[in-house]
C-alpha cells in the first residue's frame, strides 16, 4: 500500500498496556481497510488524539495510572475528539462496567476475550459510518462552494444589470438621471403628491450663453463646464430630489416636499439662478479662465399650474421661455391663469 492510499484510509487507535493484546487486535484487524495506530497508556492515547483524527478507538478499561473510564472522560471534553466513538474492552462485562462505559462517552462494549467475528462486525460497521460522515462532509462543502459561486454569480449579474440600467437611465457626461428617468420621477413625483396631498415644484432651466463658450474654447472645455454645472445643482438640492439633464445645455430640477408654496419655490429658484451665475475656473488651452454663463429658469407647482406629468412639464418650460424673453438670467413661475393643459 502507498503512503498515499494509506494517508487516505480511516484511521483506528488500538489503546492497551498488554503488548500481546495489542498485537491480537491488530492481527484481528489486519484486513480491515483502516490504519491502525497504536497506544500502550492512557497518556499515549490521549496525545494520538491530538495528532490524528480517528475514525474509532479501541480502548482497553483496566490500565495503570489512568483507565479507560477517565480516557474516555477527557477525550469527551476535547472538540477534537468528543465525536469520536469509543468501543470498550475489558474482561469485566457486568452490568455496573457497560454502564459506567456508556456514561464515560463509550458507544459500544467488547468483552474479552475477544470474539474475531463479534470485533470485525463492530468495526466494519463504525468504519462505514465514518465513511459516510466523510461523503456527507466532502458533499456539504461542494454543495457550499456551489452555493457561494452561485452567490457570486448572482452578484455579478445583479451588478451587470444594475451598470447597464445606469448607463441606459443617466447622462453620460455628467451621470445625472436622462430624460427617460426624468419622466420617470416626475410620474412618482405626482403619485406621491396625490396620495398626500402634498405640493412640488418642477424647474425648467436653460444656460444662458453655453454656446460662445462652446465656440470659443471648444467641446472639451464645454463639456467640463456642463459637469461643473451639474455639479452645483447637485449641491443645491437634497438627495431624495431629482437633478436631470434634458439635452443639450437643458436641465430640470424635482424639488418635492419641502416645496409647499409658489413664494418658496420661487425664491430657491432665484437662489439656483444666481449660484449658476457664479464664474467657473475652468482649464482651457490659455490656462485656467474664470467662464460667466447664466440660467434661465421656468417653475411649475404641482398640482396649482397642472395635475399631469406633460402638462407640468409644458408650464415649466413656457416659464423657461419667458425668462429668457424677458431678457435671461431670470426665473419666472409659471402662469397661473392659463392652465398649459387647455392651450
């Protein structure tokens, strides 16, 4: 047999003080497909344990300075060893014995001596159940990793599916919700808004003088200042508000909640204007250039202008519309005498 094939077998400690018995046992054992380990003390046995993992230990009761009782004992007190079974035997095989084996952490009791047929039997069959133990061990570890490289799996795909569902519902160059998403929160927006009958605002908003910066020092810095402008709408609003970029140099901003009037909304509003009007330092071919650009801002309330979401959105940019009429860098509210649904 190869070390090997050996290193793979089941292993059984023989643990008497009686050479001759160990050699009996062994003889009696010789074919059984185990390895077999040996152990002359209570002391010895107890050090095997630490190095092995048996399949079944074989223990002798009557030994000097410490029994098979007291073995067994301390061997039920270890994780590494309290599984393990433990078969008895002594010449002693009354009744008081098998009892105190039982309660000592033994499964089974021989007696001497020792019956071939009765030990083999014994044996083969807790050798059997180790095997099974081992298949149902190696089996529960694949069914694990399967399990965790399901897990992975699953992971991966939710995040494929959650990457491209960003890239189909957000802008590009500045990663604010499209106009797809847009139309999306703005429904949920007014659901929310009827359920409970509350108020909300819809900006419409155009950069005024976007285009001379484009021309001038090109798309690339054009691009940035779209980012940088996303950037501070972000900053003006809460989280649970909606940014969107519409196109171009279009945006639109969903202030829910804490928008419960037109006076309210119309003062963020002014505020979004003049904090859009601030320079940007931007890097050009020249060097960082400090670029001015304004915004022309439309507001509609929900539901005091339109109760929909295409009327809504109509009302906010014929505001929009307005502001820049009236001469840009403005922000106006809508008009509250012609509802955008009857035009």
């Amino acid at each position: 047999m190869t070390a090997a094939m050996q290193a793979m077998l089941p292993k059984i400690l023989i643990v008497d003080d009686n050479s001759a018995n160990r050699l009996s046992l062994r003889r009696l054992l010789a074919k059984t497909q185990a390895d077999l380990i040996e152990a002359d003390s209570g002391n010895a046995a107890l050090a095997a344990c630490l190095d092995h993992q048996f399949a079944l230990i074989l223990l002798d009761v009557n030994m000097p300075d410490m029994d098979g009782f007291e073995v067994a004992s301390l061997l039920s007190d270890e994780e590494g060893s309290r599984d393990t079974p433990i078969i008895f035997i002594s010449a002693a095989y009354d009744d008081l014995s098998r009892l105190r084996g039982y309660g000592s952490g033994g499964v089974d009791y021989i007696a001497k001596p020792v019956n071939d047929v009765i030990l083999r039997s014994k044996v083969n069959v807790f050798l059997e159940l180790y095997r099974r133990k081992q298949e149902l061990e190696v089996a529960l570890e694949q069914l694990s990793d399967h399990t965790k490289a399901l897990e992975r799996e699953i992971e991966l795909r939710q995040r494929s599916e959650q990457q491209v569902w960003h890239r189909a519902s957000h802008d590009a160059l500045t990663d604010l919700p499209n106009r797809m998403l847009f139309m999306d929160r703005i429904a949920n927006a007014i659901e929310r808004g009827r359920r409970h009958q509350r108020s909300f605002a819809l900006c419409y908003i155009d950069i005024d003088g976007f285009k001379p910066v484009n021309d001038t020092y090109g798309h690339q810095v054009g691009d940035e200042l779209l980012r940088a402008i996303a950037q501070r709408l972000r900053k003006l609003v809460r989280p649970e508000d909606t940014v969107s970029r519409l196109g171009g140099d279009e945006f639109a901003v969903i202030l829910e909640e804490m928008i419960d009037t037109a006076t309210t909304a119309q003062r963020l509003g002014e505020d979004v204007c003049g904090e859009l009007r601030k320079p940007y330092l931007l890097k050009t071919t020249q060097g960082l250039i400090p670029i001015e650009i304004g915004a022309s801002l439309g507001i509609a309330m929900f539901p005091l202008h339109a109760e929909a979401s295409d009327p809504l959105i109509f009302a906010a940019d014929q505001a929009m519309y307005r502001a820049k009429r009236s001469g840009k860098n403005r922000c106006v509210m809508a008009d509250l005498h012609v509802r955008p649904e009857l035009l």
